[in-house]
C-alpha cells in the first residue's frame, strides 16, 4: 500500500500493490491508507488476494504535476 503525494492540489494518489486506486485529498491520506489496508487483509483473510512476491513498478502520472520535474 501507497499513496504518492507532491507539491500542488493538495491531494495524492492511493496503490495497492502497483495498482492505482484512487484520488485521496490531502487530509484523508493516513485514513485511506489504513482502509486500504485493512480492506487488502480482509480480501486476504478471505482468499480473495494473496500479497505478491514480485517488485512493483508504479510509474508516476505522465506528465507530471508542475513543480515535480525531475522526481520520476
């Protein structure tokens, strides 16, 4: 689980494992980031996801926001 966040709009961008899921306002980002934890441990309580064993990839939003050149 991630959220990216950068300088402008005031907001980032939540994953779980590489996969972008959603927009998450600046001050949410520790809530959402908890709920998508506890929701991937439930799905895996469940059998429904397994925890990859492979390195992510997550490329960055193309372009990128003003202000972050040079941080991909």
């Amino acid at each position: 689980m991630a959220i990216f966040a950068g300088k402008g709009k005031g907001q980032g961008i939540s994953y779980v494992q590489g996969e972008r899921k959603a927009i998450v306002p600046a001050k949410s980002m520790l809530d959402a980031l908890l709920s998508e934890c506890r929701t991937f441990a439930e799905e895996v309580a469940r059998g429904e996801a397994t925890l990859k064993n492979a390195a992510v990839d997550i490329k960055p939003p193309d372009p990128l926001p003003r202000g972050m050149a040079g941080c991909a």
